[in-house]
C-alpha cells in the first residue's frame, strides 16, 4: 500500500498532468492531419 505523502501526492499531480499535455499534443497533432488531408 502506497502512503499517502504530499511527496506522493504531488508526483501523481504531475504524473497526471504529464499524460493530460501528452494527451492534448497528440490530438492536437491527429486535428492537424486530418485538416490538412481535407484540405488538399
């Protein structure tokens, strides 16, 4: 069982945020292709 630290805490905050920017870029990136497939 993981003890719930502020340390802990807060690398799950920035775990959690990490994979959200992660998220957003790749959809972002897959936005962008399909627009410019649809373009030309």
């Amino acid at each position: 069982m993981i003890m719930m630290t502020t340390e802990n805490i807060l690398w799950i905050t920035v775990a959690f945020g990490v994979v959200m920017i992660v998220q957003l870029i790749i959809f972002l990136y897959i936005q962008a292709h399909i627009t410019a497939g649809t373009r030309s």
